[in-house]
C-alpha cells in the first residue's frame, strides 16, 4: 500500500503547570532530513528522540517541534542580593557619592547578581514527553495513511488512463502502414519500371523499423507491473520512481515510431498523465 512522505500529527500535555506541546510535519525528500526545535532543558534526550522519529518515519524532510509553555505565575529568577549590595559599595567607594539607583544599574550587570533557578529535567516529565512523542507519530502516521489512499487513488486514475490511450493506438496501425504503401505505389508510378521484389523487400524492412508491437507489451507490463508494486509492497516510493522511468522510455520509442497524427496525439496524452504519475510518485514513502 501506498503511504504517502506529507504528514502532521501533533499531541499535547501538562506537567506541574507547564504545557508541552509537540508537532511533527514532513515533506517529500529523497532521504530522512530532520530537524528538531525544543527547549534547552529537552537537550540531553536530543539523541532519543532523533532516534525515534528516524526509526518510525523513516523518509522525508521532517520538522519536529517541542514547545514549553509556563502555565502558573512562576518566579525562576534569583536575585543575589548580598552580592548586589557588595557590588554597590564598592562602586560608590571607587566613584564617591551618587544616586543609588545608578549604582544599582551597574551592579545587577555583574557576574552572578542575577541568575535562574536550575530547571532539570525529571524522569516523570520525560516519561510524558516520550508518551507525547509516541501519541504525535502515531497522528502523524495516520495522516500518511490518509494521505496515501488518496494518492493511490489518482494515481489508479493516471495508469488507467495511459492503459486506455494505449488500446486506442491499435486501430491506427495497420491505417499507417497501409497509407504508407499507397504513399511509396502513388511515387513509384513516375518510374517506368519497378523491381517488385526490392519494393516489398524495402517495405518489410520500413514496416519492421515502424513495429510497435513490442513497445505496447513492454508498456502494458511496466503500467501493470507499477499498480503490482503500488498495492503489495510497503516504502515503495523509490521503486515506483524507476518503473516510471521505464514507462516514460516506452512511450517515448512509441511516438518516435508512431509516423501517425493521431497516434502521435494519443502518446502526447500518456506523456501528461506520466508526468502527473512522476510528480504523484515523488510523494510517495
């Protein structure tokens, strides 16, 4: 089945009034590019969390945001106030007198006069964010799915619609060849005599350089073998790109020895539904 590299999931919980949030989004890419914004205080788990999502996302430029959110009023600033005031006195001895306010500017500037609350991370709040990590990637994979069956189905679409162009080229084969052999009688008639025997000899080899018998096999193999590919093996992405290569190079041998309008306007409308196919496909995991 077909998963598709565009996903969102996001989950969110609180813990001793902070509220943390996660977003995981990808992109397509052709390998696992990620990025990871989070909080200072996240740091030391960076390498887990890189872990987990490589392990379940696999492909695809990915974004993960952690957010932390303070909900209750909180005082995590430390005002050394012993050293303010040391800091003060000294500099009113260097400078002499002054308003203390000014002192007082100078002072909160120094080393250690202001300084935060150490904030560590504990195990029950890691075990939270890891659960919150797990809830987003499990989101996260549910819209690739979702994703993915929609894209499966225009895909579907694109192939049958490649394979009906195809069908519709089989009537004008044996019209061209046809015409032209009255096109080569109709020049001939200028000549007074004609070898009938190199003329049919001249007309088998330009009707076997002009054969497209094993273009329509090898195409329909390739159409048939990509919806195979597409419904049976997972993370296939990579694989449905190369089929649709070959796909592409059929087609384009089938209008260079289409020497026919019409079947020449057939294979202009399987190139635009391969080429909608090849941008599909790209998004394909």
């Amino acid at each position: 089945m077909i998963l598709s590299m565009t996903g969102f999931g996001r989950s969110e919980g609180v813990f001793e009034g902070k509220k943390i949030t996660v977003d995981i989004k990808s992109l397509n890419s052709k390998s696992f590019d990620l990025s990871i914004k989070m909080p200072l205080r996240y740091k030391e788990k960076e390498f887990e969390i890189r872990k987990l999502l490589n392990d379940n996302i696999l492909r695809g430029k990915v974004d993960c945001y952690i957010n932390l959110e303070t909900l209750t009023d909180s005082n995590d600033v430390n005002i050394n106030h012993d050293l303010v005031k040391s800091y003060m006195d000294e500099l009113r001895m260097i400078s002499g007198d002054g308003p203390d306010f000014e002192y007082l500017k100078m002072a909160i500037r120094m080393p250690e006069a202001i300084s935060t609350r150490p904030d560590e991370l504990n195990e029950n709040e890691w075990l939270l964010l890891n659960g919150l990590l797990h809830n987003a990637l499990e989101k996260f994979n549910n819209f690739r799915k979702t994703e993915g069956q929609n894209l499966q189905e225009e895909l579907k679409r694109n192939i049958q619609n490649i394979e009906n162009n195809l069908a519709m080229v089989v009537p004008y084969e044996g019209i061209r060849i046809e015409t032209i052999k009255e096109k080569y009688r109709a020049t001939l008639k200028d000549f007074d005599t004609i070898d009938e025997t190199r003329f049919y000899q001249e007309m088998a080899y330009f009707t076997e350089k002009l054969d497209i018998s094993e273009e329509k096999v090898r195409l329909a193999q390739h159409l048939k073998y990509y919806q195979e590919v597409m419904q049976d093996e997972d993370f296939n992405g990579k694989k449905l790109g190369f089929i649709c290569q070959e796909i592409g190079r059929e087609i384009n041998t089938l209008g260079s020895k289409a020497n026919h309008a019409e079947i020449q306007k057939l294979v202009v409308m399987m190139k635009d539904d391969l080429e909608k196919i090849k941008e599909q496909t790209l998004n394909v995991l």
